[in-house]
C-alpha cells in the first residue's frame, strides 16, 4: 500500500489522481483557525458546507457582525 500525505490542496499535481481512492481531513487547519478566532473574541462558530451556505446564513441573520479581514 501506498501512503502520500499532502499538507495542502495545492500541492496535488492536475489529474494524478486519477484511478486513486482519496482520504481528505481537513481536522487541523479547521480547528486551528477556530481556536484562534474564539481567542480573539469571536462569540460562536457555525460549521457550514461552502462558501454559498455561509453567505446564506449570514443574510438570514442579518449579516450580524462577520467580517473578513
């Protein structure tokens, strides 16, 4: 069995996967920016599948207080 462990979604070559089974965790990433943000005041973390779920909700709630930066 082969094993390759890749630290970022760039570093995968277009089309090498091709025929391979694929195991993406994204655990340290994720959790590491939800320690910081809560550090540094954020108040509650909402886990949501994409970008356009995201937007979604903070239009439903009335865009309270989310800011990038």
């Amino acid at each position: 069995m082969r094993l390759d462990v890749l630290p970022t979604p760039d570093a995968v070559a277009p089309g090498s996967l091709g025929g391979a089974t694929v195991l993406v965790v994204d655990v340290l990433r994720a959790s590491t920016t939800m320690i910081v943000a809560l550090a540094n005041g954020c108040t509650g973390i909402t886990p949501v599948a994409d970008a356009v779920e995201a937007r979604r909700l903070a239009r439903a709630h009335g865009d309270s207080g989310a800011q990038a930066r």
